[in-house]
C-alpha cells in the first residue's frame, strides 16, 4: 500500500484577494495563483483579506477577516453571531442584492445546465418583511457547562456545535425571542443533557415546540414544561422515538392552520407535516402557480408532490377538475381532509412513490391538459415522459434547487418538445442562499 499523503498545514498569515463572483450558496470566489478558492463572508466585486479554512487539490477555503474595499451592496449583519451561526449566509448583503443574485443563480443553472432560456423572466417575489419569518424550523440543543449551560439554536456553519446566540432574527418572534427562556427551561430539567434538538412548527396562531428526547423526562420534567407552555403561548409535544412517537406533553393536541385568504381556504396540518416556511411567499406563489396555468372552468389539471393540498386546494377554485399525487400517504390523508373540510368536490387524491416505475396508477389513465409540479430538492425526471402523453400543454414547475430544474428544464423543452415560457425566483428564505423558483413550460 502507498504512503499516505500528509495534510500540509494552512497558511496562518492572511492573504489579500479580488473577488470574482458569489458562488450558489453564497460564497465568494477568488483565483489565488490561478486556483479557485471560495471566500465566506466576502461579496463580488470587493478587495479582502482572508485567511484560509481548508485546502483541496481543485480548490480552496477561506474565511474574511479584513475587507479592505465593500462593495456597495455590503450592509451590516443584524446577527452578532453572523458567520458563526449557520442559520443565515447572506445577512451581509443588502436583501435586493441578495434577490438579484438568486435570480442570476437560477438563469445561470438554466443556461449551463438545461442550456434554456425563458423567454421572458418574471419579476421576483419578495418579502413584506425580510425578518421574523421563519415558522419551521429544526434547532440544535447541547449541554454545554464550559459556555454556562443549554444552547439552543441552529449548528454553527460547517460544525455540529450549536451557535451561542440569545435570539434569532429570522425565526418567527415567537421562538426567535424565546431562546434564553428555552436554555433556562432545559438547564432545569435532569434530562438537560438527553435533548439533542427542538422543532418548531407554526400555523398563523398556534406554535408548537417538539422536545426530542433520548431519555424519559421525570414527572418534575414534564411539570415543569407543562408550566413553560401557556406562558409563552406555545404549546410543547415530545418526541421520544421516531415520528410516530411525537404527542402533545397534555395529550391534547394542538390544531396548526395556516390560510389562503384569496382563496377562502384553511389548510389544517400536523406538526411533523411539510409545509412552507414562509407564509407570506407562500401566499404569493400560489397566486402566480394558478395565474400562470390560466386556469378554466373545463380544465383538468395534475398536481404532482402536492403533499397536503396547498396548491391542489386553490387549483379546484377555479379548474374543473384537479387530481393530486403524493407519496406520503399520510399527507394525502390531510389532503383529502382538508378539501372536505373546505367543501371542495372536484379534487382526486392518490399515494404514489413518484420516483419509481409507475405501473396501472388510475391517475396515469386519464387526461391532463394541465400540471403542476413542486418537487423536493432531487427534482421531478422520473416523472417528465409521461407528461406528454398525459395531454399536457401548460406546465408549472415549483423548484427549490436551481440544479434540478435546470435538468428537468432541458429534457422538457430538448426531449419532450416544451418551450420555456418564463421563470423567475422566490425569496422563501430571506438572508440564506436557498434558491427558490418557479418556471412555465408551454407545448410547441
């Protein structure tokens, strides 16, 4: 066997560079003799120092320590944590710049990968308001005695460490506020040391915190947090296996709803359930999913991932009929609930693992002459050849990662003869680098 390389040691002495460009996901990118190297905390356009965090054989990693000339689009971090905290990356840029630059990312994607271009790009849905947004969220808890006790919050970027922050201005004012409560609370119980994370899942009255948990909490620990709850206006469940063993600290579970006004729909979900974080961009897609599907009292229309119904809902207001896929079965029973709890009669719900062969599904017999998709992150091309055949002649594409988009994006219009009509971002999360988009596909 041969020897093994040895890890040569990082330079310690900072190193001045000009940065090129932002990487996807936020990261500064610099050529120092002649090799890429990716710089956190820089933006493009500005002169830094920074010191290196790793070396690879096609890359480099650094970390600013000085910037010497800011670009006009830096702005001052709102996060003390900013850049120990991994819950944002792009607090240090002004939030248009930031939008701007999802766009790019996404028309990038789309050239270089699908090698597509809208004929038109839609103007980016924004943000009432960048901050406090965030109504899910997954928090890190750890003992630590050295820092004086529980941290809560999310892990430190690029470690397992939680960040010792006090509050969070991205989540929801309600948990965002409640860090030092939440520390205190856990420091006070005999299993502070077996609750490894906290998960946060907000309707638009009700919060709902689940206490992991790797050992039964005492009675004196469950007194303790059935106190907490009401005086916050939150309510706990605890977790002490996997998902199925998720229930409310009382026994009496908490309704989470979340609305769509324009549409005079409630939608009720379980705490464990997907949903979007973001309520206000979530009611702006919608909006601009059913716009662009031009939507008429005949149409018969295929919401693919359509998870508990938060576009098949709004899509059966005002199509003829609308038939959604999911392959949680569990969400699909939420769906059905919810249209009847909404009055709704139009709408077919079915369970089906949309990334295997699918073989005699009902919903692949009939026709759609328009379809929806909102995959998660690994995209929708298992899917793509039945569109055609189906009888789609109008597609709108949700995505939440630009690459997979992209690739679906170049079968549709290279393979499956789809022209891509227009496309634009979402700024679902606000001071993070998570691309968000939505794109309309037409048949030639």
């Amino acid at each position: 066997m041969g020897r093994r390389r040895r890890r040569q040691p990082l330079p310690v002495e900072p190193v001045e560079a000009e940065i090129e460009s932002l990487t996807q996901d936020g990261k500064g990118v610099a050529h120092i003799d002649g090799k890429a190297t990716f710089v956190y905390g820089s933006l493009s356009g500005e002169r830094v120092r920074f010191v290196y965090t790793g070396r690879r054989r096609k890359y480099d990693e650094g970390r600013v320590v000085e910037v010497i000339e800011p670009s006009p689009q830096r702005t001052e971090p709102r996060c003390s944590q900013f850049g120990i905290c991994g819950g944002c990356s792009l607090q240090h840029q002004q939030s248009e710049a930031q939008v701007a630059s999802k766009q790019q990312a996404m028309l990038d994607a789309l050239k270089h990968i699908g090698k597509v271009v809208p004929e038109e790009v839609m103007s980016p849905l924004v943000c009432e308001s960048v901050w406090g947004y965030r109504r899910k969220a997954r928090l890190g808890v750890r003992y630590v005695p050295k820092k004086g006790g529980t941290l809560v919050g999310f892990r430190e970027r690029g470690s397992s460490f939680v960040a010792d922050i006090d509050q969070c201005h991205i989540l929801h004012p309600r948990v965002g506020q409640l860090i030092p409560q939440l520390s205190a609370l856990i420091d006070q119980l005999s299993i502070h040391d077996q609750i490894p994370q906290i998960e946060m899942a907000m309707g638009d009255e009700e919060c709902i915190l689940i206490f992991r948990m790797l050992s039964p909490p005492s009675d004196e620990d469950l007194m303790k947090l059935a106190i907490f709850a009401p005086q916050h206006c939150i309510s706990i469940y605890i977790q002490e296996g996997g998902p199925e063993s998720i229930r409310p600290l009382d026994f009496e579970p908490t309704t989470l709803s979340y609305s769509l006004p324009e549409y005079d729909l409630q939608l009720d979900f379980l705490p464990s359930d997907f949903t979007q974080v973001n309520t206000d961009i979530n009611r702006q897609m919608v909006k601009r999913a059913i716009s662009l599907l031009e939507l008429q009292p005949d149409d018969r229309v295929l919401d693919l991932f359509c998870g508990l119904g938060n576009f098949t809902l709004p899509l059966a207001s005002a199509a003829g009929q609308v038939t959604g896929v999911e392959g949680d079965s569990g969400l699909v029973v939420r769906g059905r609930e919810n249209a009847l709890r909404n009055a709704i009669d139009n709408i077919e719900f079915y369970t089906a693992n949309l990334y295997e062969t699918l073989d005699n599904e009902p919903w692949l017999m009939q026709r759609f002459n328009k379809v929806l998709l909102d995959p998660p992150r690994s995209g929708a091309v298992e899917i793509l050849e039945h569109l055609p055949k189906l009888g789609a002649e109008r597609i709108v594409y949700v995505s939440c990662y630009p690459g997979t988009l992209a690739r679906d994006a170049g079968i549709l219009v290279h393979e499956q003869g789809y022209h891509l009509k227009c496309a634009g971002v979402m700024d679902m999360f606000p001071h993070t680098a998570h691309v968000e988009s939505i794109a309309l596909f037409e048949r030639c």
